[in-house]
C-alpha cells in the first residue's frame, strides 16, 4: 500500500522512498525514511494535497508526492 | 552598540560573525530580533533576491541570520546562499566565527537533521533549543544538559518570543568565539561515500564539505557551483562517481539521509521525555479551519475579510495622503500666485511634476502596509500554510502552487504589494511566474476607468440595469482568463523547469508575536518608498515633461487675445455689477480649460498622440484616447484627468465625483470624428476596457518587479508581452463589436 492510498487515520511503517532525485530527497529529509511511522491526517477539500503526521510533526504533501511512499503491509 | 565595520577598524579589534541557522517555522526571526533590538538591518545579497538581515548581537559581535532551510542539501537560491555564507563563498562575505543553530524543542528529530549537518563546517557552534514552553505544553520535556553532553555542544533552552534565555545564548556565544574547538562530525562516512568524496576532492582541489555536498545533491546547487568553478570535467568526474555508488547499492542521498536519522535517534532518546498529550490546540483548530466545508467557508470569508480591508479600509487613507498632496499643490500655487513666475515652468514642475509624482508613490503606502499586517500576521500564527495547503489544488490548474494564492490575491488591491510578496514562494520560478502574471489581476487604479466607460457607454436599459455592473465585473474576469494561459505557457517556455515538491510543514498554531509583525510591516513600507520611490519619481518627471514641452508661444499669445477680447465685452473692473463679474470670470476659466487643452494636444505627448492615432485606429479609436492611454503609461489612473484637460474640462472638477463623471461621461458622448461620426460607442469602450485591463500602465508595477527579479528585463518582458496582449485583445474586442452591431 501507499501513502497516497490512504483514508485519513489510516497509515503505517514505511517500506521504501523511490526516487533519488530532488524530490525523493527532500522527502527523506523531511523524516520520510524507512522503518518510521507514518499516519494521513486528513485530505484537503478539493482532494489533494493531503496532511500526514510523521516524526511527531505535521507535513502537507501531493499525492503525487506520497505516492512515492511504500508501507510495509 | 555600533558594529559599523570602520569603526571595529578602527580601534583594531576586528568584529566577530556569527551566523544563525535553522529550519522555518523555529522562531528563527523572533530570536534575531530578541538578540540583535534595534541594530538589525535589511540589504540584499548581491545578484540574487535574498534577503541580508545583520545586527549587533553584542559590541563587537554581528550577528549575520540566514534563510530558514530543512537542509544544507541546496536546491534554491535561499539555501545556497545559507550554504555559501556558513562556507565562505559569499562574495562580500567572510566567513563566520561561529554558527547558533536554533531547533524547535517540540520537533527535534527534524530539527537536528539540519545540525548534523551544520556540524561538518567545521565552526564552533551554539545550540539554542527554542520554544521549550510550547514543547512543555505539548508533552515533550528536552534535557538540555544531557542533549548538550550528547552531541557535544553547548545547548541553552529559550523561548525567544519572551526573551527567555537571551542572557545566557549571549554568554554562550562569547565563549564559543573565545575557545570553543571547532565541532567535529560525530560519525564516519560509509567506506563506499567516503572514499568518493577522497578522490572528488583531490581530483577538483575543494574541500571534503563541498565535494560531500556536490556528490549526494543531485542537480543541487553545489553541483552547480562546482562546475562553474571547476569547469564540465569536475561534473563529469561527479557523474562518474554518483553512477558508481548507485551501481553498488549505495545511492549517497538516501545513505546520508538514513545515517543521521539513525545517529539523532539515538543521541536523542536518552535526553527527550514524551507523555502522551490529549489532541492540541492546533488538531483542534485544524479539525475546523481545514475542514472540507467549514474550512473552505472560512477560508473565503477571511480572504474577503483582508481583500475588503485592503481595498476599503486603505481608502480614507489614501484619499487622505491625496488630499495632503492636493492641498500643498494648492498652497505651492497659491505662492506663485501674483509673483513673476505664476503658471510658469517652476510651478507646473512643482506641482504636477515633484508633487504628483512623490504622490503617486506614497498613496500605494497604505495598501502595502495593510496587506503585509496581514500577511505577517497570518504567516505567524501559521493560517498561511493553511491557506496554502487548501489552495494548492485550484492554482495547479496554472501550472502554479498554493504559495502563489496571496500574492495573486493581493494583486486584485494592487500589484505592487502582490509582487512584493510572491517572496514567500520558495520555488523561484513558482515566484517569477507569480510576478509576471500578478500586474494581469485587475487592481483598484482600474475602477475609475471601468467605472467611466459603464457609466457612460453599457446601455442601462436591459437586465434590470445590471449590465453595466455585469461588464465592470467582465472585465475582472478578463484578466484572470488571460493570466491562466499566460502562466501556463511561461512555465512551459521561459520558466520551464521540474514541478518543484509541494512539501510543506504545517507548524502548530501560535499568537503571533507584535515585533516581528511590526517589523514585516514596517520594511515592506521602507522598502517600497526608498527604493522603488526614487524610480518611479523620476519617471514622473520625464512623463511631466512630455506632458509640458514644447509650449508653443503662439498658443498663450492667441489665449492673451481671447481673453482681451472677451473682457472688452465687460465695462471697467469698478464699474461691473455682481452678474457681470461672476460672467466674465466663467468666461475666463472657460479659456483657461481651452488654453490647457490646446498646450497638451501640442505637447510632444500630444504629437505622440496624434502619431500614432494609425496604430489605434484599428481599435476604433482616435487621437485623443491615444493620448490618454499614452499618458496613462506612467499610471492608469491618469486616463481620467488626461481626458478631463483633452476635452478642455480642465483638470479638476469643483463638483463631486459624480457630477464630475457626468460631465465628463458627456463630453465623450458628444466626440465625434472629423466626419461627424461619434467616436465612442460600446465597442470602443468595451475595447478600451479590455486595453486597460491587459496593458501594463503601470511604472511602479515595472519597477517594483526589477526590484523583485533582480533584472530589468522581466519588467522589459512584462511590459512588452501585456502591451501586446492589450492591443490584440482590444483590436479583436472593437472589430467583432462592430461586425455584432452591424
């Protein structure tokens, strides 16, 4: 499953982070790295961007973006 | 207090830099402002549009604030600069003495992420642990004492936003630069990394950092700043490397990435304590003001809250400022009135030049400070990345993100202030799109045009009379149909580049702290008036000029004639009756309006006029509207007292502004052409609307985009593809008018 497949409430521990251009990068460094938990929090009104709870803090990202995010099933 | 280089020189000590870091979202300006007060001042680095803030941390000691950045990995030209001050690759810009790195005790997994790497600069180095209050609150307690012996660096608790702790990170800092060792990294590179960076750094002659740097930034701001140092074959010996580590598994991003959140889980666990807590103000809040109904329904209310507020609350106070200005021009004329040099040179440059352009610039003053009160105070208390993350969806549509809605926003009361703010995009290409599409959003200086030409020429008659307010609202959505296009192309072409991450902090709610909003306020305001002022200034001057020369001396001689004539009629001064007084004076300023008239049609802006009246026939206009638009270059709202002086009106009406619409709305009712056609019907005015719409008349909007962009030739762009869009645009409006009226 995937970060941008997720209901809000629903989450888990990260697999892997794809990519290891910018974008992947930045990610990783803002806490997206394997092994940490990771929760939606909630969906923005017209459906994208989506707020997601990691490393006890609060970060907004696409889906296009989340969806470079693999849980652990 | 000063720490003015010359001085420092002079009695020989040399001045300390120490420079602070740190993620956004840390209290990072509140705990500049709380240590530097009064000294802190704002320049520009120069070629690119940062922001330069120092101030005196103590005598003897600047202290230098760079922008806020997740990461010392680069990607923009904010973090490079924060990469090229701590390194010592700024130009101008020694480098520092020591670094304060300023973490959030509430999120400090994140925040230390950034001192890892900070730590391999190699400079001494203060930690400040900020906001340890609302950490507290938050359920999360930091050992400061046991997190300082872990990572091996003085750590002080502050809460900078009361002052907390200032004393201390003072003393703190005066003994870093007195004998603290420089910090070394706390790990090893994996033997694959290391061994790259070794040979990267013999093989192009630059430091471990750099080449780290360069290495796992892939299409980063180092690897930039290497090849232009070190010419292609550095790159190419990059490439290699980075093809290398990714054939072996090891690709060096995500190694280094992995490796400090492992070294800070562990350094971190012993020093944090973490109770659970209830949900926080801030879920609280969010659970409303993000809401998929809720949420967008006060979003819309709270931006039509500041728009109207803007846009009304502004007025009295720009017609205040006006009124000031009016009064002086009155008083300054009132001077020369009797004395040798009335209605000479002097006093028109006087007054209709100095004073209408000094005018012209401080009248946008009270917008620009409303807007950026809002601004600083929804940014500080966190709604702004709200706004973004609800707003993001709709500006994709552009190709643009969420950053970009308040600027564009902004730009409906007025551009200036809208560009000025498209600084809190980070993506400069986001931003430069943002600029060039911003002046397209129909702003205030356009209402007295639209109002005019409703009034005058949109029949009132059908739907009730709401089609003149239909058009006026038309022409708004002109504007934002033509920008979509605009921004799309312009990203696709000029400013074409990756779709940069939307990966945004959403930071938890706080009470905005007075300072740093005072002081949003206060440079936007300085920074507009100084450094665009002096331009648009003098751009009054020369369009005065224009306006004011050649003076034929035929025309006052015939005007001196008229008036003779005229007062022949009359028996002598003593002898008049009151009728007979107030008669001949109605006929006096009659040809003065006259005199006026005539001297600006044979102005060399007038000639202009009459020059190009080919190129605007096609839009169905003459000579006269084509003097005006001309006029109106320097500011659109200046169409309306151009045409007032054209239609021998005079410049101003004693009436009120109704009366003087009328009046005016009248006079252009009754212009016909040579041929005894009226000139103006609804095409004409629709296609002057659209003109006005589209046109770029604005000279403080093109300066204030040479400010932002760092380049004359985004305001030379902006000019020439908007003038060009009006003049298509109103050409196509006038000719399918006319072909629909038949």
């Amino acid at each position: 499953m995937r970060l941008s497949e997720c209901a809000p409430g629903q989450g888990g521990r990260i697999a892997k982070v794809e990519g290891d251009d910018a974008i992947g990068q930045r990610l990783m460094e803002m806490g997206l790295i394997e092994g940490v938990d990771v929760k939606v929090v909630r969906i923005a009104p017209l459906g994208d961007p989506i707020e997601i709870e990691v490393q006890h803090y609060k970060l907004s990202l696409r889906k296009s973006e989340a969806q470079r995010v693999e849980l652990a099933p | 207090m000063s720490v003015a280089p010359s001085q420092a020189a002079a009695t020989g000590a040399r001045v300390k830099r120490v420079a602070i870091i740190g993620n956004p979202n840390t209290g990072k300006t509140t705990l500049f402002n709380a240590l530097t007060g009064l000294s802190a001042r704002v320049g520009n680095y120069p070629g690119v549009t940062v922001e330069k803030k120092t101030g005196a941390l103590a005598p003897g000691i600047e202290l230098i604030d760079l922008p806020g950045t997740y990461s010392l990995a680069a990607h923009s030209p904010d973090e490079m600069v924060a990469v090229n001050v701590l390194h010592g690759d700024q130009d101008g810009e020694p480098r520092p003495d020591a670094i304060v790195v300023i973490a959030d005790a509430g999120n400090l997994q994140r925040n230390l992420y950034l001192l890892t790497q900070v730590m391999e600069i190699g400079l001494p180095i203060v930690v400040a642990l900020n906001m340890v209050d609302a950490a507290k609150q938050a359920g999360v307690t930091v050992d400061a004492k046991l997190l300082s012996a872990a990572l091996g660096l003085p750590v002080v608790p502050t809460v900078a936003s009361k002052g907390v702790g200032m004393n201390e990170l003072r003393e703190a800092v005066r003994s870093a630069l007195n004998d603290a060792a420089p910090t070394k990294p706390l790990w090893a590179w994996p033997p694959s990394i290391k061994k790259e960076i070794d040979a990267l750094t013999s093989a192009c002659g630059i430091d471990a950092f750099l080449a780290g740097r360069a290495l796992i930034d892939e299409g980063g701001s180092a690897e930039a700043a290497l090849a232009a140092r070190k010419g292609e074959n550095a790159r190419k010996a990059l490439h290699e490397a980075r093809a290398r580590l990714k054939a072996g598994g090891a690709p060096p991003a995500k190694l280094e990435i992995q490796m400090r959140y492992a070294w800070i889980g562990r350094t971190l666990a012993p020093c944090i304590d973490r109770q659970p807590a209830g949900p926080s103000l801030t879920d609280k809040l969010d659970r409303a003001l993000t809401h998929r109904v809720l949420g967008s329904f006060i979003f819309v209310l709270l931006m039509t809250g500041v728009f109207v507020t803007i846009f009304v609350a502004a007025r009295p106070l720009m017609d205040w400022i006006q009124a000031g200005f009016d009064w002086l021009g009155g008083e300054l004329s009132a001077a020369f009135a009797g004395g040798s040099l009335e209605g000479g040179m002097l006093e028109s440059l006087l007054v209709k030049g100095v004073i209408a352009g000094v005018s012209g610039v401080l009248v946008f003053l009270p917008q620009i400070a409303f807007l950026f009160l809002f601004i600083a105070l929804l940014e500080d208390c966190g709604y702004m990345a709200r706004a973004a993350f609800l707003m993001d969806r709709v500006l994709r549509f552009c190709g643009l993100s969420g950053h970009t809605f308040i600027p564009l926003m902004s730009s409906f009361a007025c551009a200036v202030p809208g560009i000025m703010a498209t600084r809190t995009i980070s993506n400069q290409r986001d931003r430069f799109t943002t600029i060039l599409i911003a002046p397209l959003m129909s702003c205030s200086a356009r209402i007295p045009v639209y109002g005019l030409l409703c009034y005058a020429f949109v029949p009132h008659e059908p739907l009730y009379g709401l089609l003149p307010a239909l058009v006026f609202a038309a022409m708004y959505f002109v504007g934002i149909a033509v920008a979509i296009p605009v921004a799309l192309i312009l990203k696709r072409t000029l400013l074409k580049g990756p779709t940069p991450p939307f990966v945004m902090e959403l930071p938890p709610y706080k009470m905005p702290t007075p300072r740093v909003v005072w002081q949003r306020v206060w440079e936007a305001s300085k920074a507009f008036t100084v450094r665009a002022g002096t331009a648009i200034f003098a751009i009054s001057i020369v369009v005065w000029a224009l306006l004011y020369f050649p003076r034929p001396h035929e025309i006052g001689v015939e005007y001196d004639a008229k008036r003779a004539a005229v007062r022949v009629e009359y028996p002598a001064e003593e002898l008049r009756s009151e009728d007979q007084k107030k008669d001949l004076q109605d006929k006096l300023d009659e040809l003065d309006k006259q005199e006026t008239g005539a001297y600006l049609r044979a102005s060399y802006m007038g000639r202009m006029g009459h020059f190009i009246e080919p190129a605007v026939r096609p839009l169905g206009w003459d000579w006269r509207i084509g003097i005006g638009a001309l006029a109106s270059f320097p500011a659109r709202e200046v169409i309306v007292s151009t045409l007032r002086i054209i239609y021998d009106l005079g410049e101003e009406s004693g009436g009120d502004e109704e009366g003087s619409r009328k009046e005016l709305a009248e006079r252009l009712q009754a212009s016909t052409w040579p041929d005894g056609r009226k000139v103006y019907n609804l095409p004409v005015a629709l296609s002057i609307m659209v003109f006005f719409a589209l046109c770029a008349q604005c000279a403080s909007t093109l300066v204030t985009i040479k400010k932002e962009t760092g380049a004359w030739k985004w305001s030379a762009f902006t000019f020439f593809y908007m003038t060009g869009l009006a003049y298509v645009a109103s050409f196509a409006t006038y000719q399918i008018g006319m072909l629909l009226m038949g």
